[in-house]
C-alpha cells in the first residue's frame, strides 16, 4: 500500500503573511495523506516551525553542487539543516524557463538523495508532443536521463510527478484516464522500486477534480500549483486522498 501525498508548489509566491495566514486556514482533520508544502526558499525556516508529525516542507529547487562558489545557489545539505524533507526537481519552468537540462536535472536528484532528501522528480510532455503521439517517448527519455547517471535502483525514496506541461496553469487537466495511463507507464519503468514509489499527477488539480484523479489505481497524490495557494481549496484537495 502506498500513502498518498499532496504537495504543495506555491511556486514564486507568498510572504511572511501568507505563510502564517495559509497555517490558521489549513483544515487537515480527517486527511489520510502525506502533505507537502514547498515555500519559496526564504519561507522555509518559518514553515519549519509550523509544520508538525503529519506536514513536511520541500523545496522547489537545489543546486546540483555540494558547497563552494557557486554566488546564489542553495546545497542539499542547507535544506536538511532546515529540516526540509522533500525537493522538487525539474520542474517544467525550470527546465523551459531557466534552461535545465536532462542531465543538470539528473545531477540535483542526486544531490538531493545523497543528503537524505527525497526528489519530487517532474517529468511531462508538451500539448506538441502529445499530438505527435510522443508522450511516453518524452518521458522514457525524462528517467532514462536520470537513471543513466544515478544507477538503476535510485528510484528508492523517491517521488515522481508526472506533469503534463499543457495542463500546468491552464485550467485543463488530463483525464484520469489519460494520466492513469501515463502513471501506469512510469511504474513500469522503475524497476524494483516501482511497487512502492509514489507516483503524484501536477497539472491544474483542483478539489473538483482531485477524486476522479485519485480514484486510479496508479496515481498517488498530487502537486498542486494555483489551488494550493487557497489554505481551504487545497485542504479539501488533501482530504480528496484516501
Ligand atoms: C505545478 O506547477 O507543479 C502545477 C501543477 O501547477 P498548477 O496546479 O497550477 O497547474
């Protein structure tokens, strides 16, 4: 049995007022789930504060290097000194946005093993890829990047979130179909640890939604953009994990 995980991506947003005001309104009274909430780095320590036996921080970045000079990079082993638990790693936006290859990515999952983190690995394709009937070529391609400098059994203490890069901040969703067909794939691509790693979906999850979605039989939990910046909406999008 898997427990399911909601994490939270608030992405570039928030601040000191947000963060304590999100705490009072998160409701997780009857949540079986995991949850995670992945602040901006400067919001880290405040969270750690809050959050107690059933809510872990993550990161939404790390650098790939240990230490050294390296001017406004932040290491694995400073998130673990926070306390951090989790760290999102190759996010569509930082991939298209910022430039991070397969491989930069392969190097920060890492990373963030090596210090006793566990990697929320993104993996998705793009609306042209899906159209070109490539999805599972892109993602094949997304952990083969991974697994070829990390070993084969680095799927162990980690998460992948499968993210249709379409559906992130658009409103459109895959179907639960669709992504339980994705999630089905990535499961069979992970090796021995496939049984056991949680598969989470990202790609404008709502509470309307989020049940459909985690009624299928390879989906996990959730990353969750927009809606978890409501404290209300994306309780009830915990609470929709059973
Ligand atoms: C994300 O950015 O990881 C994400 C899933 O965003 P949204 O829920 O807003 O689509």
């Amino acid at each position: 049995m898997r427990t399911p995980l909601v994490a939270a991506n608030w992405k570039m947003n928030g601040s000191r007022e947000f963060a304590e005001q999100f705490f009072k309104g998160l409701d997780l009274e009857g949540v079986a789930a995991r949850v995670a909430i992945c602040p901006p780095f400067p919001y880290l320590p405040l969270l750690a504060e809050k959050v107690g036996e059933r809510v872990a921080t993550g990161a939404q970045n790390l650098s790939e290097q240990a230490n050294g000079a390296f001017t406004g990079e932040v290491s694995a082993s400073m998130l673990e000194d926070w306390g951090v638990r989790y760290v999102i790693v190759g996010h569509s936006e930082r991939r298209s946005l910022y430039g991070e290859s397969s491989e930069l990515v392969a190097r920060k999952f890492g990373a963030a093993r090596s210090a006793g983190l566990i990697p929320i690995l993104c993996v998705g394709e793009s609306r042209e890829e899906r159209e070109q009937e490539r999805t599972l070529e892109v993602i094949d391609t997304q952990l083969h990047a991974v697994a070829s400098i990390n070993g084969g059994d680095c799927w162990e203490n980690a998460v992948i979130a499968y993210e249709p890069v379409w559906a992130i901040g658009t409103g459109m969703t895959a179907t639960p179909e669709q992504a339980q067909g994705v999630h089905r794939f990535i499961r069979g691509r992970l090796g021995e640890a496939g049984a056991k790693v949680q598969i989470l979906y990202g790609g404008s999850v709502k509470s309307g939604n989020a049940a459909a979605l985690f009624g299928q039989a390879d989906i996990d939990g959730a990353l969750v953009g927009g809606a978890s910046l409501d404290a209300e909406e994306f309780s009830r999008i915990c609470r929709a994990a059973q």
